[in-house]
C-alpha cells in the first residue's frame, strides 16, 4: 500500500474564527521574552504588520542577553569533591 500524508498549515487567526485558510506565512513576534510564532495567511500577516507598524516604529531591537542568573550561579559553585582535595 502506498500511502502519503500532506501536512496543511491553516492560518492561525482565521482559525480561531472557525475559518479554514491556508497560511502562506509563519508571522513571528516576541512578547516577554519569549518569540512566538503564528500561521497566517497573506490577509492576516499584512493586518499582523499594520498593527505592529506603530510600535515598531517607537521600539528598538534588543541585542541577545546573556545566560540567566540562574545557570552562570550553578556554573560558579566548586563541585564539593575539587574543595577537600587540596590537602
Ligand atoms: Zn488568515
């Protein structure tokens, strides 16, 4: 038997409308840190980027941070075994 799957991609905001369109375009944006990624189509990726064109404009690229806190504090910690053996 030969078989083949297709994948479609809907677009995402037509999606929630209960609307099946295919997306043409992965509009991509970050909130809180974190890049998110949306399906969209030719219509919603053109009403994606008029509604970001204001805050754009007003807004500057951010340069990658560095690691967090939180793993550069583990890294700093001598592992306990390295401390005794110095005797
Ligand atoms: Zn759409």
């Amino acid at each position: 038997m030969v078989t083949e799957v297709f994948t479609r991609k809907y677009c995402d905001p037509h999606a929630v409308r209960d609307e099946k369109v295919e997306a043409t375009d992965v509009v991509q944006f970050a909130w809180e840190g974190t890049v998110r990624e949306v399906d969209a189509c030719d219509e919603c990726k053109k009403e994606h980027e008029a509604r970001y064109e204001p805050l754009v404009d007003y807004s500057r690229p951010v340069k990658k941070r560095r690691a967090p806190k939180k793993a550069a504090a583990t890294e700093e910690t001598p592992a306990p075994e390295a401390a005794s053996s110095e005797e």
